[in-house]
C-alpha cells in the first residue's frame, strides 16, 4: 500500500466522498474509502479497482472514537490526503421549533466527526512530509439561512475548526484546505434531510438547470491536493452558475 501515496476519505459511500474516492484513485492516489456502510464501500472499490486503481475499504463511523482509531491504524503511516467530507444536514425546521436531537447529530458528525479523524490521522500526515487536509464544507458555513439554522450553526464550527487547525499547523508540513460547495444536486444529501421525502428532496433543485453534480467538487479535491504542497487553497467557494448567492438561484419554468 505504501508504494502509491495514501489518501482517506471519510463519507465514501455515496456522492461527493464517492466521486473524489475515484478521482483521487485515478490521480494516482491509493485511496482508503471509508463510512458505515460496508456494502457500499465494497462496490466502490470494486469499481476503482476495474478502472485500475487502488483502493482499500474501511467500515468507520466518525462519530464513534473507538471505531475512529481503529481506521487510523489501518491507514498506518505516512498518509499523504485526508478528505474529511462525512457531514450532512437533518431537516429544516426554523429555530423556534427545530429538534434539539437533529442540531446534535449535525454538530457530531459535522464538527465532532472531523475533529476525530483530523487528531487520528495528524501524526500520519506529519509523518508524511507533505500532507494535505481538504475539509468538505458548505456556503452554510458563512451564510445562515431561514430553516437551516441547524446546520449553519455546524458548518460555522467545522470553519471554525478549520481556520483554528491552519494557524496551529503554521511551521509543520501539513496545509489544510476548506471547500464550501453550494447548490450540489447528489443521490442523498437532500433525500437525508427530509426524512426520505423524495418530493421535498427534489423540489430543492426544480428549474436549476445545472445544479453542480459530486463530479464537480471531487474535481476541486483534485486540484486543490494536487498542487504544488507550497501552494495552500486557504478557501475554495464554488457554486453552479445559476446560484448567484445563497438565496438568489435561477430557476426556469
């Protein structure tokens, strides 16, 4: 496994964790896909591996610490990329009413989650000479909106955590980097926060044109871990064209 640099990506199962496990694995990457659910991620790298990369799977929950370690052991040392990009949002109830059960798995996976993979895997990267963090986060961690109260309130900690890292990192040879997608159109993220409501889930992306796809952001994973290690992307925002702001979107029809 040592022979080709080590990334891990966390949230591999589906979407944007999926899409930059293969993108990586096609940049000469052996990548190490983990989350939950073993079925997936043994399908996942079934597919790099036909496409002729190398991948391994580890089944990890982030928000467990016993299960956190044990995917650093099996990553072992040096580990070149970390992809911390489990995340997501349940529901969008205003504040007034919002669940307090949904704000704290938000806050664990989210904030939590990356906190215990980035303290497991720090030495690995140290160990490495050049390694690169790339957090997964979103426009909501600089843009609150009515309803996702709960979400921002995650995604402003895990920036927080983020800029935090970088400063204390500062003279080590580990660069950090945020990427805030907006509107991405995956096969889960919305169907997640509604409860499994297809209907809410797609209304979300009606009349967008051209939503960006898990394709997109894996892409910027790609360049941002792929340049020079001198050249830090403190913070990369990318939207679909027809998402001018977090409220302004372009809708046809």
């Amino acid at each position: 496994m040592t022979e080709y640099p080590i990334a891990v990506v966390t949230g591999a199962s589906s979407g944007i964790g999926a899409a930059s496990a293969r993108r990586l694995a096609a940049d000469g990457f052996h990548v190490i896909a983990t989350a939950r659910r073993a079925d997936r991620l043994s399908a996942l790298v079934a597919q790099i591996e036909a496409a002729g990369g190398r991948a391994t799977a580890v089944t990890a929950d982030v928000t467990d610490d016993a299960s956190v370690r044990a995917l650093a052991e099996s990553a072992g040392a040096p580990v070149t990329l970390l992809v911390n990009n489990a995340g997501g949002a349940f529901g969008l109830d205003p504040v007034e009413s919002g669940a307090v059960a949904d704000w704290q798995r938000m806050y664990d996976v989210n904030v939590l989650g990356t906190l215990r993979v980035t303290q497991a895997l720090l030495p690995a990267l140290e160990a490495s000479g050049a390694g690169t963090i790339v957090m997964i986060g979103s426009t909501a961690a600089f843009t609150p909106y009515e309803g996702g109260g709960g979400y921002v309130a995650a995604k402003h900690g895990q920036t927080a955590l983020t800029g935090t890292l970088r400063l204390e990192l500062s003279g080590r040879p580990i660069r950090v980097v945020e990427i805030d997608p907006g509107m991405v159109k995956t096969d889960e993220f919305s169907l997640i926060r509604f409860d499994g409501d297809a209907e809410r889930a797609e209304a979300v992306y009606r009349g967008v044109a051209e939503p960006l796809l898990a394709e997109d952001i894996a892409d910027c994973v790609s360049w941002v871990a792929t340049r020079p290690h001198h050249v830090n992307v403190d913070r990369l925002v990318v939207r679909p064209l027809a998402q001018a702001a977090q409220h302004k979107v372009h809708r046809t029809g």
